[in-house]
C-alpha cells in the first residue's frame, strides 16, 4: 500500500476492547498506511493477553501497509485499554516490554473521548451493554458512573435487560399487568419462572443486554412496561450528560450501540447539550500518539 521509504516517524492508534482490538498505521502527513484488528483486549482477560492482541492487531497493520515487522521500532503509539482505571494496573503495563519506539496506555474511554471531539475538550457518554460519562477538560479528565453492572451502568443496555427481567416476574406472579413486551420476555424463558432463575446463576452483563432490543421496540410500539423502563433507563443518561456540563464539558457526545436509539428519548435540554460525533476511538488513539511523541 505504501512503501517504507516515506520520511519521519509512524504513528500507531489502537482500541482494545472487550470484543476486539482495532490498529491504524499513519506517517508523519497523516496518511492511512494500514489497518489491523485482533482479539478481545480488555484487561480483565488478563495484561499479558491484552498485549498480546494489541501487538497482533499492530502487525496486522504493518503487514497491510506492505513495512517490515521491524518498523514497530519507529512507532509512536498509544494504546487504549478497557480497564485501565483498575487499581495497578496502569502500573503493570508501564512496567512490560514493547516493541514501539513509544507507547503511552490509557482508558478506552479517554481515546473514544479524544476522537469524538476531534482533540478538543469535550465529553462523551457511552451507552451500549454498559454506560458511563467521561470528560477531557484541559488537563483534567472527569468519570461518571461506569463502575460496572450491576452495581452501576445505569442506562445501560445490561439495566434495561435487568429491568425488564423483574418486571416480567412481577407480571408472571400478576403483582403488575402484563403487557406484550413481559410475554415476550417470558417466553423467552419458556414461560417457566425457574429457567429465568436458571439463566440468572450464569448471565453475564452481555446476556442481559441482548434483551435490549427487544425493550426499545416494544417502548417505540407504545407498550407501557417498556416505555417505563426506557424513561427511567433515559432519565439516568440525562443525569450523565447534565453532571458532565457542570464539570466543564461544553460539548458531549452519545455513543455506543444504543445511542441512536435512546437519544430520543432524552430530555429536551440534553439533546441541545449534544453535538455529532467527528472520529472514532482510534482517531483518538492517534491524536494522543502524536501529542506524547512531541514531548519524547
């Protein structure tokens, strides 16, 4: 794609996620050299995992660009980890060996940040199978939420499963009326209480979430039960966005699987609050590989 003769540094932007890890390649013009993905980085899967993807999802990279492996040696990277905000574990990854020329590692979150607002201050509240609120004001980075389900991630796909689960129940045992959404939840769980029981022993946030869909179209067709549900899932993102602005986010941005379709159910005073998205988290990535080469 390109060759290796081009001048000046290389610069690698990664997000490592919990579903995957995604690398770009740019030169010093910030010309697309190439692209490389890889397996689930998060931490919780274990650093020396995550590195592992990471590195992959780098050669992959290289090898799309038509460099040499050994052309890590003169990249500038920066590498954002689902889990980094976990105590030590920053310091963990500072201490491991890499094969970049240098890397900084940050928070996911910091780098979907970056990228949404294009480098400038802002904010970003993520909604998918979790939630949180995350800002960049000037060298201040502020979180809100996004301790985790299910003792945090209000708003979140995994809370709207969770609601919709207990509501069901209560339907079954006729404490609420039942309602079209509560059937088809119960059916799902071959309309036996206990396989519901069952499922909860093993369900992870991820199993919870996939009842989200199925929340939002019901709220969408006018069911009450999961218009109740999606009103109060709305009502927590509306607290997200509002803290955000009183720490200093000016602009704040929705992302995340179920942005689009919660965005409109939002109060009218936070959707002013919002503004579109301009790159993705490994833009982000990028701006910052450029920002810490500068001072290297």
């Amino acid at each position: 794609m390109t060759s290796a003769s081009k001048p000046g540094p290389l610069f690698a932007g990664v997000d490592g996620g919990g579903t995957g890890c995604r690398a770009r390649i740019e030169d010093a013009e910030g010309t697309l050299l190439g692209t490389g993905i890889a397996g689930p980085a998060a931490l919780r899967l274990g650093i020396d995992n995550a590195l592992t993807e990471v590195q992959k999802a780098c050669h992959a990279a290289i090898e799309e660009a038509g460099l040499d492996t050994h052309v890590l040696g003169s990249v500038h990277a920066a590498v954002g980890l689902a889990g980094v905000g976990r105590k030590g574990s920053l310091e963990q990854l500072e201490l491991r060996q890499h094969p970049f020329r240098s890397v900084v590692y940050v928070n996911d979150a910091t780098i979907a940040c970056i990228g949404a607002h294009g480098a400038r201050d802002g904010g970003i509240v993520i909604v998918g199978t979790g939630s949180v609120g995350f800002a960049v004001v000037g060298e201040r980075e502020v979180r809100v939420g996004g301790y985790g389900f299910p003792i945090s991630d209000e708003g979140s796909g995994a809370d709207l499963g969770l609601h919709a689960v207990r509501l069901t129940l209560r339907a079954y045992d006729e404490r609420v009326v039942g309602t079209s959404l509560t059937r088809d939840v119960m059916t799902r769980f071959h309309n036996d209480p206990f396989d519901a029981v069952a499922w909860m022993d093993h369900a992870t946030a991820t199993d919870y979430a996939t009842f989200a869909p199925l929340v939002m179209r019901h709220a969408d067709a006018g069911d009450s039960v999961a218009r109740r549900i999606v009103r109060d899932a709305a009502e927590q993102i509306d607290e997200l966005v509002r803290r955000l602005s009183e720490c200093g986010a000016s602009r704040v941005a929705l992302l995340g699987g179920l942005a689009s379709s919660m965005q409109p159910w939002l109060a009218p005073d936070v959707q002013r609050r919002l503004v579109p998205v301009e790159g993705d988290a490994v833009d982000g990535a990028l701006h910052l590989a450029r920002r810490a080469a500068k001072k290297d």
